[in-house]
C-alpha cells in the first residue's frame, strides 16, 4: 500500500517510524515532515519515507498529491487539519483517511462543545462555564474563589489553559486570553473550570464509530519546568505505562467515561473513527475528564508506538472500516519514556536554525530512538525549527531503567541553549498520586 501521513512533528514521526515496519507498505510520505521523518526506511523493501513540502493546511494540494501518487491510505496526525475538515473533503474526493471528520473533531476544536457534551451526557467532568464576555467570566471566576483552568474555547497548539489559584489571578489570565489575544482567535470565548486537584493521566482510546479500543495508561509533563512549574506547552516528556491505576481500574475508568461518551456519539450522530484522547484527572471523589483531544497525543504517541505489539497500519484500518471487534490490542510489558529537547525561550519566543549534534550517539544507548519534533535539514545538517525540538525515547523492562536510557541519550546530544525537564517519570517512580 501507498502511505500518506500529514503533520512534520514528534508525533509524526513516530507514527511514520511504527507504520514503516508493516510489511503491507510499499511507498509512505510525510507532508511536510521532519529531518527525522526522512531518514526512514521501509521493512518492506528499504526504500526511505520521501518527505512532501506541502503544509497540512493546504487541504486541496495534500489531496492533488494523493491523487496524482495513487495514495491507498492518509494517516492524520495534527488537529488543525481535522478540524478543518480534511476528512471530509479527503472522502468527498474517493481518497481513503484516517481521522475524525470535521463534526467528530470539535470534541478537541471546540472545548465549549466538548464541556457541554460531558454534562448532557452524564461523562464525569469538572464544574464549568463557558463566556464570551469577560466580565461574566470573570464573575464566575469569583464564584470559584479563583481556582480555575481558564481555557480559550478554540485551538492553541496544547498550550491554551491557564491555571489560576486566586481572584487576582483568574481576571488577569482571562484579560491575557479574551482582550490581550495571548492565543490568539481561539481566545474569542473561554471556558472557566473548576480547578481539581490530583494525578493527570493521559488515556488514549482507538475509535470505529461505535466501539473504543482502551490504550495502556501514560502521563504527561504539561509544563515547562521541574515540578510541574511555569507555563503550560505542548507537552515535555512522557512515560507509560503510569502506575496510579491497576488494569481492573483501568477498565473502571474508561467505562466511566468512554461508555457515555459512545452512547452520546449515537445519540447525536457523531461518527467518530480515530483516537479519542481523554486527559484525566484522578481526584478523591473519582476520575473526572478535563478535556477530550481527537487525535493522538505528543509526546504521547512515542511512547505508545515502541509498546505497541501490533501493526499499527492494520489497527488504522479497522478503525476507519468500523471493524475494531476484530482486533485485540497487545502491549509489551516494557516501559517507556520520552523526553522532550526544547529550544531556548519555549513555549515562548524561541530561535531557529541551530546545529543539532549527538542524535546518532544517543541512538547507541539501548532501547532508544530519539524522534524528530521542530528540525529540519540545511545542506547536510540537522538545525531546530520548531519549539519542541527532539523527543528522546528510550524502553526497558523497568521504568528506572528505562528512564536511565533515556537522559544518558539526552546528555549526548547538543544544541544551542536546548532544556528540558529533569523529573519526567518521578512520579511513576515514587507512584505518587498527589
């Protein structure tokens, strides 16, 4: 089979990576790519991934390509597109896709929408509203003593929520996202939450249109500095499988949330084939859904792909065929971790065009794949590009091991002014709930 998959990040590659080792494909592409995504060769018959420059934006030239390469498959990955509705028009023009379409992806393009949806169909879910006006928000914000995740409703890269812990700071986060723009359109209308307290696990569960296939859990490292300090990103490390719940748990929750929410789907028509992406919050009273995403999660997604026992081509198939009652899911027992190589000033202001050095010494560490996020090449050189440069993977039979892997391969790589956090997998490591 002919592959396309669209998106130039983390994610991206790693779904490039895990999708080259299917013996069914015979051609794969990534529009735009990475430096990393072009490096790859296929099990097939070794030829490399060809990278594409067309942007994941530019919805008419992605399916023009497809045509005139004779695609069999798209795979989605960011969810710009999605939201844009490339599904949909992908169909429209006889192309094979992977992905919601554009009415399933307002559970992640819309957080009105999705919050609204929790409550009507009984999903567990923080207290919330949602404002187009400021000064009612801010009111609301008061109602709550101030201890709010004030969320722009549309798209910010992951990084639209601010959590406050006072009046003073609830007004001011939601003047810096509804009258200063600070996410720009997508700041238009808020949601205000409650904020609650507890361990954050991401979940992942692969979609049909009328079962869910719950992934393994893992968790996520939101903000930018040690401890859980600073502002939010896109996300700067990762680790599965999270030991804050047992696999009777596991199941407890995703019944809790993924049986009401597929009862909802039908009752309102929503046709959703993809991967829903529930971030969760394990609080005192129970697990409560903060936010649904409807795509795979970054950094998520690299430590999924390496534990992953099945061809993910095959998985991808029967998702959007409505067959997953096929398929059963198999995990490696390993652990996996992530850590995430940003540039300098992110998830502010960062720069570009830096020399990146030490990727192949740091894929000489055992059980380590370092994926590419924000590089490209010049002449012959890997430089940044992007804010989350590099997410460096490693597994092994125990999470210590596994996270020991992981920062001696980020030690052997070097670029200007490059962070990250010191402390991915210390709460696994603790098995702390706090």
């Amino acid at each position: 089979m002919k592959l396309l998959v669209i998106g130039s990040g983390g994610r991206e590659h790693a779904l490039v990576w895990k999708l080259a080792q299917s013996p069914h494909v015979t051609c794969l592409a990534c529009a735009p790519g990475n430096a990393g995504t072009g490096l790859e060769r296929l099990v097939s018959n070794g030829s490399f991934v060809r990278n594409v420059p067309i942007p994941v934006d530019e919805i008419p030239l992605l399916i023009v390509y497809a045509k005139e390469n004779g695609v069999d498959f798209t795979v989605v990955g960011p969810d710009n597109p999605l939201a844009a509705g490339i599904v949909d028009q992908f169909q429209s023009a006889g192309l094979r896709i992977w992905g919601p379409n554009q009415r399933a992806a307002r559970f992640e393009a819309s957080k009105a929408f999705s919050q609204q949806f929790m409550e009507k169909h009984g999903i567990p879910t923080a207290r919330s509203a949602t404002f187009d006006d400021p000064t009612a928000a801010k009111r609301y914000a008061a109602s709550l003593d101030g201890r709010c995740a004030v969320k722009a409703d549309g798209l910010a890269l992951g990084k639209g929520v601010l959590l406050t812990e006072s009046p003073l700071a609830a007004d001011q986060a939601i003047e810096d996202i509804m009258v200063r723009r600070l996410f720009g359109n997508a700041g238009g209308r808020v949601v205000v939450q409650e904020l609650l307290t507890g361990t954050e696990i991401s979940l992942h569960a692969l979609c049909d249109g009328r079962r869910a296939k719950l992934f393994p859990t893992a968790q996520d490292h939101k903000r930018i500095f040690d401890g859980d300090r600073g502002l939010n990103t896109g996300g700067m490390g990762t680790y599965s499988p999270a030991p804050f719940l047992t696999d009777h748990e596991l199941t407890t929750v995703g019944q809790q949330i993924l049986d009401p929410w597929l009862r909802g789907c039908s009752v309102e028509g929503i046709d959703f084939r993809g991967i829903l992406y529930p971030g969760v919050i394990l609080t005192s009273t129970g697990p409560k859904v903060i936010e649904f995403n409807a795509r795979f999660g970054d950094p998520e997604t690299q430590v999924y792909l390496p534990r992953l026992e099945n061809d993910l081509l095959e998985l991808l198939i029967a998702s959007e065929e409505g067959r997953l009652d096929r398929c059963e899911l198999k995990w490696s027992g390993d652990a996996c971790v992530c850590v995430v190589m940003a540039a300098a000033g992110y998830p502010g202001t960062y720069q570009k065009g830096d020399t990146i050095e030490g990727i192949d010494v740091a894929e000489q560490v055992a059980g380590t794949k370092v994926f590419h996020a924000g590089t490209t090449l010049r002449d012959s050189s890997v430089v940044t590009s992007g804010g989350r440069v590099l997410g460096v993977t490693s597994w092994a039979s125990s999470l210590a091991t596994a996270r020991e892997r992981a920062y001696a391969a980020v030690e052997r790589i070097r670029f200007t002014g490059a962070q990250f956090r010191h402390d991915i997998g210390a709460k696994g490591m603790l098995g702390f709930r706090g």
